[in-house]
C-alpha cells in the first residue's frame, strides 16, 4: 500500500477508479472511505466525489461483468497521470540506476482499464493482516496497478479473454510478495469468472507457502462476504458453489490431476527442480484463459529454473522495447539494480525497490548497508535479496568477472610441460582434471571433465540447461551408465600424458587409490593433495592472487566457469581458507582440480622438476 505523505495510509499515487456505480450492493454493504479522502466518510459515492472535488458529476460506468456472488466492491482511487505511463524509477541518465519494468503493454490498443479496475475493486475489499496498515484495505500502490494488474488482467485478444498467460515478476525482498500472491489467487478462487477454479499457491517450502496461505485465509476471514462463501481448512480454502485454493510446497509431494485456473508460484529462487513447476504448468493447458504467475527474488545458481525464467523474460521484454516480440502471452515485470549501479547509494535502492518508504524503510537500507560495508558475504545478501541482483554463491569466493576477464584464446600448448589436478567424483557426477601450464608470468589452465549418462539424466530433472548441453557441444564426456567407469578417464589421462608433457598429477585422495596405483604403474607421478587448511590454503590463496593480478589465463571453459562461480570459501579463526564443496550450492570439481593444479605447477617452477619423480605416489 503506498503512503499518503501524512503518515496515514491509503493515498500517494495509486490505483484510482472514476467512482461510477458498480451495483447498489456497493454501497449497501461497504461503507468505507475512499483512499486519500483524508477522514473516514460514510457519504455516498457522488457525495463523496464532490467534497474532493475530484470529479464534478458522478459518471455512471458500466460493470465489465456482474460481481461475484455478491462479492462486496469498493471504489478505488487511480494514481494521477506522470506524463509517462512506465515505470522508470525517475529520471535516468548515463550510469544511473534504472528500473527494469513491464513494456509495451500500457500502450497497447487491446487494454480494457476496465478489466483490470476489476482486480483492483477485489482487492480494495481484502484487508491488510499484518504490520502498519493490519486491517486496511488492501489498495493496490501505483507500482501494482501499472506493471501488474492493468496491463496483465487489462490486455485482452479480440475474443475478449486475456492476452497474457504468464507472469513472472522478479522483485526484491520486503516489497510485499507473499501478500500480493495471496490476492491474486483470491481473486482467481472468487472473481474471475472460472466455472470451478482451481487455483494453486506453490512456494519453495512448507513454511513459505504457510505464509502465502495463512495471508490468504486471514484475508477471506476479514471480509464477511468471502468467509460466507467458502470453508477454510489446513491448506485449503473451499469454495461453496464449487473450486479451492490449495497451498503445496514444492519440497512436498508432487500432485498430479490438478486442472488448475491459476497458478501462483512464490520463491522460485529456491525450489529444488523443476518437477512441480512442470506439473503446474502443464495443469492448466485445458482452461479458457489461464494464469500462471510466478514472483522471486534473485538467486545465485545460474543454471536454475528461476534464472531461466527470468532470462527468459528479460529477453521477452527487450525484444518489446525494440517493438519485436517473442512472446505474445508473457508478461515480464522486474525490478532490479544494474550490476554496474553503486549499490552503497539510496538511488540504487529505489530503482530496485518499488516499495521503497512504503513497505520498506530508509533506515533498514542504511542498516544493511552498514552490515554489507564490514562483510563481503552481508554484501552478496544485499545486492541479491534487496536490489534483486544474481550474484555468484551465497558467499561465493571470487569476483567472476575477474575471472572472466582471464579468459582469452589459448596458444598452441602441445609437448609444453604441465602440471595436473584431478577431482574424481563417487562414480555419480562430475570428475575433473586441470593442466596447468607455466605460460612466461601466468597460469594456464586447460580442463576437462566427465560424467556418466546417468548423471545427465538426473540434470534434466533438475534443469534442461545443464550436462546434456554441454556434452553436445563438446565441453563434457559422456561415459555410458549409471556410474562412471574410471578405466574411461585413465585411458584420456594417458592420451593426454601423449600429446603434453605432465610432470605431475595432483590427485583428492579420497576415493581414488586404485587409479593412482594404476597411473603410477603406467609411469606416472602422483601425488596425493589433502583437501584441508593446511594444504588448500595456500594453494586458495596462489589461485585468488593469479585471478585479482590477471595472471591466470582460461579459454573460458563454460563447465569450469560454472565450477568456479560456485566455489564457496570457508574459514578458519587463522584466516586459513578452503574452497567448500559442502557450502557450494553446485559442483565445484574442476574448480579444485584448477587449485591444485595452480599449486603443483608453482611449485614445479620453482623447483624445476617435479619432486615427486621417479617415487611414485606421495602424500601432500
């Protein structure tokens, strides 16, 4: 809800409705001031309109249909016009913060306000449950009304049916999302006119969908009318004439036979495959006009469904704002800061926060902001929860695009001596190995990686974008079957040993005394490298300082990039450091495998020969 200015809510610039009649139910059973009348009227609409002088004569409008089972309506003022109907987060110049928001749509021909003021007049009759405004009515802000409701329930195709059946929207934290779920699929249980909605509110675990349920249920139990027409259970709101909302987490079991109307999915972010949404999305495919609606925060894992669905609608919306379009049924709505924004400063938190001073306060921003200055991983939270930027890891290692600006075409390296690191995986995912190559001042690195089919089928579960991809283009070996044979990776060692010169392989001991029996027997030199403090430290810290002086060359490898962009750093009171795989939301294998690498071939340099010729494995 935005702020009047005089510390009262229900004004500032918000959804504002011509005050035409909707039926005499309006006003025989609601009996509330319109927003921003400044004290609690009880006159009739046309009464009303004339003491705010707002409106000289009251101007009949004509309902778009009739309201929903006696569902009662309030009118609901509009925010005043600006000049420009998108969202812009103020005048922008080079280098300053923009807000990323919902295209094309409020010029659109095809836009009924009407049909839209519908969603709004629903909402004006739910209340507010919790914090400063708790028993209000919930008014849509100007934000909500111009990027989400107008133009998503507003655009309509000639048939008269919605134009847009997806809409995902990327919003920071503290914006409100679990209560503007919770309407939306209120108004789809009660007003959309679906003969027997279905409509579902998914989030990423049970104790986020109780939120958005528990918002719902004490929204229904606020207004008399709804409450009278409908059974609140556990986990599920039963329409009388027929439909419910259900509330399901997605770490829940998967429900199949649904043939949901509406589909509202929050924290997409941190669901853990794509199962669900598969399921959801594919529910509703036998209703007239559908509704799938997603909201997230930002993440940190690229390759996860959210980030695919948010590229996707980035993609969408660019393609709008160059008048193209490649997708005609979604509508995009995201909010976010420019990676490039300083995100220290209060004009970056406004581009990303439409609820900025209303839902969220200036003070809280200073707060974390203060916390972010004295901690690295206070700063990653920061920028991903509140200014909606996708940053690497939780508290990931390195800065990537450090790391990416290592990257460059690789000379010609064959007969060149390297060292190696070899990560082997417990027979079910990724195995890596790293070649190292001393390079003039740099480190380069050259990888490869493995994994067996079973694996790619287990990644397409989770997400299509992954192993299966990779492998077509030739970044990853497949080796057949469930669990990777090591006699495979062995046999490409030693066609490697063939066509470079390694001195030494630097090899995780865990799991791996067999193949280090049989690359020694096959002439070559293996050590074992622990994966502690005292090992991995200063092997960390040699690869953190070739990153930070761009002294480490890489061709750019996409598997090694992911590995590295994953890597999590832990601690210890000494300041020791060590990439952690148990931290690491994904595979950091070629990401170790490229440490060790790093530290054998330094270490080799130096001395000049590896100091474990000629003596077989060795324990580091």
């Amino acid at each position: 809800m935005a702020n009047r200015g005089d510390g009262r809510a229900g004004g500032g610039r918000q959804v504002r409705f011509d005050g035409g009649d909707v039926g005499s139910e309006i006003r025989s059973q609601v009996r509330a001031p319109a927003a921003g009348a400044g004290r609690a009227d009880e006159l009739d609409g046309q009464k009303r309109s004339r003491r705010r002088g707002d409106a000289p004569t009251l101007r009949r409008a004509r309902p778009v249909r009739k309201p929903a089972e006696g569902l009662p309506m309030r009118p609901v003022p509009e925010p005043p016009h600006q000049g420009n109907d998108k969202a812009t987060g103020g005048k922008s110049g080079r280098g300053q913060p923009r807000r990323r928001d919902a295209i094309g749509a409020a010029e659109d021909s095809r836009l009924s306000p009407a049909a839209a003021k519908r969603v709004a007049i629903f909402s004006a009759s739910l209340r507010h449950i919790k914090g400063e405004h708790a028993g209000q009515p919930f008014i849509l802000s100007d934000w909500q009304w111009r990027d989400i409701v107008r133009p998503f329930y507003g655009t309509l195709r000639p048939d008269g049916l919605r134009q847009y059946r997806a809409m995902p929207i990327a919003l920071a934290r503290k914006q409100g999302k679990s209560t503007l779920a919770a309407m939306l699929g209120l108004y789809h249980l009660f007003a959309d006119g679906e003969q027997f909605p279905e409509v579902v509110c998914a989030a990423g675990s049970r104790d986020q969908a109780s939120i958005v349920f528990d918002t719902a249920a004490a929204m229904v139990q606020s207004c008399p009318t709804l409450a009278s027409r409908c059974t609140v259970l556990r986990r599920e709101i039963v329409k009388k004439s027929g439909g419910f909302l259900r509330c399901i987490a997605a770490d829940g079991k998967l429900q199949h036979g649904l043939n949901c109307s509406a589909v509202v999915m929050d924290e997409l972010h941190v669901w853990p495959d794509r199962e669900l949404y598969e399921a959801l999305t594919t529910s509703v495919l036998a209703r007239r006009q559908p509704s799938v609606i997603m909201i997230s925060t930002a993440g940190y894992d690229r390759e996860s469904l959210w980030h695919e669905i948010y590229s996707r609608g980035k993609a969408v919306a660019d393609a709008r704002q160059a008048s193209q379009e490649l997708d005609e049924t979604m509508l995009p709505v995201i909010y976010e800061a420019p990676p490039e924004a300083d995100w220290r400063i209060e004009a970056t938190w406004k581009a990303a926060n439409p609820g900025y001073n209303v839902s969220v306060k200036p003070d809280y921003f200073r707060q974390k902001v203060n916390e972010a200055l004295a901690s690295p991983a206070e700063e990653q939270s920061f920028r991903r929860l509140h200014l909606n930027q996708w940053t690497q890891s939780s508290t990931r290692w390195l800065n990537m695009e450090r790391f990416d600006a290592c990257a460059a075409p690789l000379p010609d390296l064959k007969g060149r001596a390297c060292w190696a690191g070899l990560d082997l995986s417990s027979t079910q995912d990724l195995s890596a190995l790293v070649l190292a190559f001393p390079f003039d001042d740099k480190i380069i690195l050259k990888p490869f990686a493995w994994a067996p089919t079973g694996a790619v089928k287990e990644r397409e579960r989770r997400n299509k974008q992954r192993y299966d991809q990779w492998a077509a283009k030739g970044h990853l070996t497949l080796i057949e079957g469930e669990v990777i044979d090591y006699s495979e990776i062995k046999a490409q060692i030693m066609a490697l040993a063939g066509e470079y010169r390694i001195r030494e392989i630097a090899i995780d001991r865990w799991n791996a005394a067999q193949l280090s029996q049989e690359l020694q027997a096959e002439g070559l030199s293996v050590v074992a490298f622990g994966q502690g403090y005292a090992s991995m430290s200063p092997a960390a810290k040699a690869a953190e300082s070739l990153v930070l002086q761009g002294r480490l060359w890489h061709d750019g490898h996409p598997v090694q990039r992911w590995c590295w962009g994953n890597a999590v750093i832990e601690n210890d009171s000494a300041g020791n450091i060590k990439p952690s795989k148990s931290k690491s939301t994904e595979k950091i294998d070629l990401c170790v495998a490229g440490v060790m690498a790093i530290a054998r071939a330094q270490l080799g340099e130096v001395t000049g020969t590896s100091v474990y010729e000629g003596r077989g494995l060795g324990m580091l």
